[in-house]
C-alpha cells in the first residue's frame, strides 16, 4: 500500500483541528521542562502551524530561536517556510538544534527512512519532537468498514490507512540512529452525534484515507449504509453517541553526542541491588535451601 501525494490534501479546517492542537501543545509542554535553547528549529510537515501557534502561547517560546516551517505546499502568510517532503528534507546535515513534526509522519511511506532524514538534518544532541497517529487510530470505523464490505461484497479493501504501533517508535527511532528514545503514548475517545459527524470530521482534517491502490473498489452506498449501522449498533454509548478513538504517540530522541548518558556494558555494575534498595542483603545457605531430595 503506498499513500498518496501529501502535496494533494489540504490543511486542516480552523475548529477540525483540535487533535493537532492539543498535540502540538504537548510538544510545547515538553519543552519547557527542557533546560537549553534551541538557536535554529524547524517544524517538519506544517500544515496549519500548529506548533507555531502554541510556542507563541508558552514561555517555551523564549527557548526557541529562528522556527522554519517545512510545509508541503507554499503558503504565504508563513514568513520563514520551506516547501518539502519529510521523506527527502531539502536541508543540510547538522542544520538544526530542534526538529518537530506534529502529526504528519503517518502520511509517509516509510516511516523510519523520514526518521532518519529528520536525524540526519539535526545538529550532534539535537532534539526530535513527533506526534504521531499509531495503534488504535479510529479502530472502531476500521472494524465497521471492514466487516460492512465484506459482508456485502465478499471482499475488503483498506478504507482506514495503517497506522505503526505505538510502542514500536522507539525501536524504530533506535533504528533511525536516534539516542535516548522515549514514547508515550495518549489515547483518547473523542464522542459524535453520529458516525457520519466523525467522517465529516476527518474530511476537515484532511485525514480522510490516502492510500493509493485501491482500484476499481469504491465503497458504494450499500457498503457505507451498513458499516454506519454497524458503527452504531456495537461503539454507541446509552445516551446514543457513538465513541470514536484516537491515540497519539509523542516520540522524543536526540541525535546521538559523546557526552549524552551511555549504558554500562554488562558485568559493569557499580552499585549493588541491596544498596539501591535500601534493604540488608541476607546470603542463603545452599544445604539449607535445597530441596529435601538434594540432602544427604
């Protein structure tokens, strides 16, 4: 499966965007708890400056010096904006102390190759900030559209893109020479009226399905009648709105420096598990604890 030119989806719609607002938040959060400054950043995938908007609204703002939004089509109310792909960054190695990206990264074709360009643009413990749709990303219309098509059709086409689990980002960060990885993952349920108010939804946010492939297999009227009563029938609450989930992994890394904190190898040990602790350490007799077949 292969996902379609990110250059074809429009921005966000301004009141559909509260997903990549309180992503993009986040990512502010986490830099003020961060004690340096960050001279050169660039904001990989902008589409609706949403990072930009919420450093402007933090005291984090102060930390960051000259913010470039990468953006995939050119916008002219940005200042300082560059127009790329997050899979072939039009940028020089070591260029940047902070690289953001708020969700933008599940739009790519390959995941860990964009990691290793967003590595590659960074300066020796330059910072990486990601939010990223993983796992359990609108399970409940997945499981709907699914079984709809095939019960009507006898087959199934993907109408819900892949999303990596969450979990897996920090491996797959160490894969793309990250140091330090961390991921924390936030799911969340947002409630609608009716299934029909997400779809409309995701068409705000421009994360309407972009996979390319698919064929002749349009999903016909009968196939979306049925999965939306299907929606209804198993993800309603008592009150009739029906759940939909969202989870967001925020992926934290920093391009790997000499002086960054390295693991012991093993057998290195300098502190004794008793002392950490704070517990006496008790040597058990070997006589005494074998089992009463072992004795003499």
């Amino acid at each position: 499966m292969q996902i379609a030119d990110i250059r074809m989806r429009r921005d966000p719609s301004r009141g559909a965007d509260f997903l990549r607002r309180r992503a993009a938040e986040d990512l502010v959060e986490r830099l003020e708890a961060i004690m340096r400054r960050f001279p050169c950043a660039v904001d990989l995938g902008s589409r609706d400056a949403a990072f930009e908007r919420a450093l402007q609204q933090s005291p984090a703002r102060e930390k960051v010096g000259d913010l470039v939004a990468m953006t995939p089509i050119f916008r002219p109310a940005s200042p300082m904006q560059v127009v790329g792909d997050e899979e072939a960054l039009p940028f020089a190695p070591e260029s940047f102390d902070l690289a953001t990206s708020v969700l933008a990264l599940h739009l790519t074709n390959d995941l860990v190759g964009a990691l290793v360009q967003a590595r590659r643009i960074l300066k020796p413990d330059g910072l990486f900030l990601g939010a990223v749709f993983t796992g359990a990303t609108l399970t409940e219309l997945r499981q709907s559209l699914l079984e709809a098509e095939a019960e009507v059709t006898g087959a199934a086409a993907p109408r819900v893109a892949p999303f990596a689990d969450g979990p897996d980002l920090a491996a797959l960060a160490q894969r793309a020479g990250f140091a330090l990885p961390v991921v924390d993952i936030d799911r969340m349920c947002v409630r609608y009226r009716h299934p029909l108010d997400l779809i409309a939804d995701l068409r705000a946010m421009a994360e309407t399905n972009p996979l390319l492939g698919q064929g002749n297999r349009r999903l016909t009227r009968r196939v979306m009648a049925r999965a939306l009563s299907i929606y209804q029938e198993r993800f309603s609450d008592a009150d009739g709105r029906v759940r939909a989930t969202f989870e967001i992994s925020t992926l934290t890394g920093w391009a790997p420096h000499p002086d960054q904190q390295q693991p012991l190898k093993p057998g290195q040990g300098r502190v004794r598990l008793a002392d950490a602790l704070g517990v006496t350490e008790h040597k058990l007799s070997a006589q005494r604890d074998a089992p009463p077949a072992l004795l003499g």
